[in-house]
C-alpha cells in the first residue's frame, strides 16, 4: 500500500463511535444514522484496510488487535478536530464569553453582579455555565472558569482572585448549638460533607481514634452542604470569603471566633493559548478577570461577633 493514500477521512468518525461503544447500534444512535449504515462503513474500512477491526460475536463486538490499535488513531483525531472547532467558536462566531464556576459563587456572587460587568466588557454577552466538576477546557467552549484550590494547574493561565480560610459553621436553629466547647470535640457534634471536596474535614480537628456521636450528613454539593447547616441540620465547614455575608447576616454562626489557613484559593483559570490572542480578545479576558475580582474584592469584612 502506498503510505500517502490513508484511509478516507470520513471512516474516522464511524469507526471511533462504534470502537467507544463497542456497539454498531450505540454508535448509530449517537451519529444519527441506522446500525446498518455503520456496520457497512466499518466494513469498508476494515475491506480498505485489508485487515478486521473487530470480532463479531453473537451478541457483542471486541476489537481486534488492529482494531486497537486505530482506535487509538481515530481518539486522537476526533479529539483534535473537536478541540479545533471549540477554539473556531471562541475565536470567530461570538462576542461573548462564557464563564464556569461552582454554583455557590454563581448564585451568591456572580449573578447579584451580572449586570455590572458590562462597565468591564463593553458590547460582549456573559454567560454563566455551573458545575461541580471542573471544566475541560478542550472539548466545552467555555472561555474561563472560577475554581477553589492551590492553584497549580501547569496547563491553564491562573489568576489569583482571593486566598480562602475555612472554619465551622451551623445554623441558628441548631439544636446543640449550646454545646460547643472547643474545637477538638467537633466529633460530638453531626458534620455535614460535601462530596467529594470536602469529605471526612472534622477529622481535622480531633484525635486519631475518636469515634463520632452522630452519622455524617454527605451532600452532594457544597450549596447543598451549606444549606443543610442553615437549615439546623448540623455543622458545615463553612469556606470564607464567600461565607462573609451569610454570617454578617446571621444565617450562619461561627462556634469560635478562629479560621483556620489553608494554601487553597479562588482562581480564575483559562486555557494557554500557543498563538497570542488576538487585541480584542485578550482586552476582554482581561476584563473578566476585573470584574470576578472586583466581586471578590467587595466581599463585606466578616463580622466575627456572630459566633
């Protein structure tokens, strides 16, 4: 075979579909095209590349060693076409940009604020996308995002909006909020999780070995977590700034006066870019970043009476 005739570009597709889902039927639900049509285009593939791609079994395929082969192949081609065309959108079909952040900064922080972010970004839509998990900047088309952590991610530009410290919080109704003495019994008291970032955080405060009085709370969220402990539900470890105001207003109080540091923060990451964004682009990150820090910055001073 001559190396410069490569297979038809439009096997690709067809192939990795029905590869992923090891299912010709599974693969033409997600293309949109009947299970015939793609057992006919993997056939021709397999007949151009004079070589099986998968075994047919009776009610199931498996790839051959071929077949594995360039699956690996046809993963990284998909993978770059769809990276292709999500910097396409950034770059050419909007002016807009679209930032993700947990719900908890979304709801408490950004969305009180939409309106003000056309002093940064003149002429341009904001959008607010949430989720827990965090964002892949190759396959969403999403500009930017806010996440909580040390901010070591090598391969996304990271700018600092603020430092994080964390303590203990619980709602006014809670019933054993006469019983906080110090600290290292927090295992006396019902903690609320939330999963996975904040699994087992009372084990933090209390000796090895101590066995807790009451069943944990596990959410699936932080907003969920934190809205349990207003409910009177139990203690939350409670993550400042973004707290300050639930305690200044007093649907949350603070057991002790103390917060604790931590090397984790708030961050507004985006992808590097190996070309240089073009003037008006970056004018526009830039702005973004002036507007989520401008939020953060105003954050009313916590009012460490309310404990």
């Amino acid at each position: 075979m001559n190396a410069r005739n490569v297979p038809p570009i439009q096997f690709i597709p067809v192939f990795e579909a029905a590869a992923r889902h090891l299912s010709f039927k599974l693969a033409a639900q997600e293309l949109c095209v009947s299970a015939p049509a793609i057992a006919q285009q993997v056939k021709a593939f397999e007949n151009w590349l004079g070589k099986p791609l998968f075994n047919r079994h009776t009610r199931a395929l498996s790839l051959t060693a071929e077949g594995l082969f360039y699956f690996s192949v046809a993963k990284k081609t998909m993978k770059s076409h769809r990276q292709g065309h999500v910097e396409y959108i950034r770059r050419f079909e909007k002016k807009s940009l679209t930032i993700s952040a947990p719900f908890f900064v979304a709801q408490e922080l950004l969305m009180p604020n939409y309106l003000k972010f056309t002093d940064y970004c003149p002429d341009t839509e904001l959008r607010i996308e949430t989720r827990m998990s965090y964002v892949d900047f190759d396959s969403d088309a999403i500009d930017a995002a806010v996440r909580f952590g040390d901010g070591n991610w090598p391969d996304l530009d990271c700018q600092l909006l603020s430092k994080a410290v964390v303590a203990p919080v619980y709602g006014p109704n809670y019933e054993f909020k006469d019983s906080f003495s110090k600290i290292s019994e927090l295992y006396k008291h019902r903690l609320i999780y939330a999963d996975p970032e904040m699994r087992d955080w009372g084990e933090l405060f209390w000796a090895e070995g101590v066995s807790q009085e009451f069943d944990n709370i596990i959410c699936d969220s932080y907003i969920s977590a934190i809205k349990a402990a207003a409910d009177g539900l139990g203690v939350a470890l409670g993550i400042f700034p973004t707290l300050n105001s639930w305690v200044n207003n007093k649907q949350l109080l603070m057991p002790f006066a103390d917060q604790i540091e931590i090397d984790k923060g708030f961050w507004l990451v985006s992808p590097k870019k190996e070309i240089p964004a073009q003037q008006k682009e970056s004018a526009e990150r830039a702005g973004l970043y002036r507007w989520v820090k401008n939020i953060f910055d105003d954050i009313p001073l916590l009012n460490t009476d309310n404990h």
